[in-house]
C-alpha cells in the first residue's frame, strides 16, 4: 500500500504566503515525476505546477512568478511554495507522484486526498 499524505492547507491572506508538502510512503520502488493540481468548487482540476526527479519545473501561467515547486527525493516529499496569493487560487490542491510501486506492472499515477486552501479577508 502507498500513500501521498499533503499538509499544509488552510486560510491565507490575500498577497500572503503558504506552503503545502506532500509525502509519499509505502513499498515504493522509483518516483519520477511530482505535482501539484487544484479544483475550484464547479471547475475541472487543472495543472499548477510539475517537477522531474531531475529538478526540470514546469508550472501553469496563472502561477508563474508566485509559486515555487521543490522536492526532496531523500524524504520523497514534493512542496508547493505560494507566494503573492489571491482569492482565484483558493481551492482544493492535489499532490500527484508518478510512482512504480511493489509487485506493479509498470509506472501509475497516484494522488493525494487534497488540502483546501482558501485565500480571502
């Protein structure tokens, strides 16, 4: 059994700062890529940010600039940096792992449970 166990969420002053981790456990054999997804309430959920196991970043326009995507493969642990937050970021943010666990037939995606972060006054 695996898991992607996030922390991190909660309420945020718009232009304030917070910092979402994501680990991952279990019988794992390789992580390759990680990421971080959010789903505002009625909205589909969408890319924010991705990293390879080679440190390669990519991140959605909306967020360029403001959020950090790091990982540290000793703790198999990726991070969300949101800096300069505002109110349209508020929502549930997904960790993903690209993972090939034990007795797995090859490399699957794996996900999180979700941490809301809302970003109001």
């Amino acid at each position: 059994q695996v898991q992607l166990v996030e922390s991190g969420g909660g309420l945020v002053q718009p232009g304030g700062s917070q910092r979402l981790s994501c680990a991952a456990s279990g019988s794992i054999l390789r992580i390759d890529a990680m990421g971080w997804y959010r789903q505002a309430p009625g909205k589909q959920r969408e890319l924010v940010a991705t990293i390879t196991a080679g440190g390669i970043t990519n991140y959605a326009d909306s967020v360029k600039g403001r959020f950090t995507i790091s990982r540290d493969n000793a703790r198999s642990t990726v991070y969300l940096q949101m800096n300069s937050l505002k109110p349209e970021d508020t929502a549930v943010y997904y960790c993903n792992a690209d993972m090939v666990v034990y007795r797995q037939v090859g490399i699957a995606g794996y996900w999180g449970q979700g941490t809301q972060v809302t970003v109001s006054s």
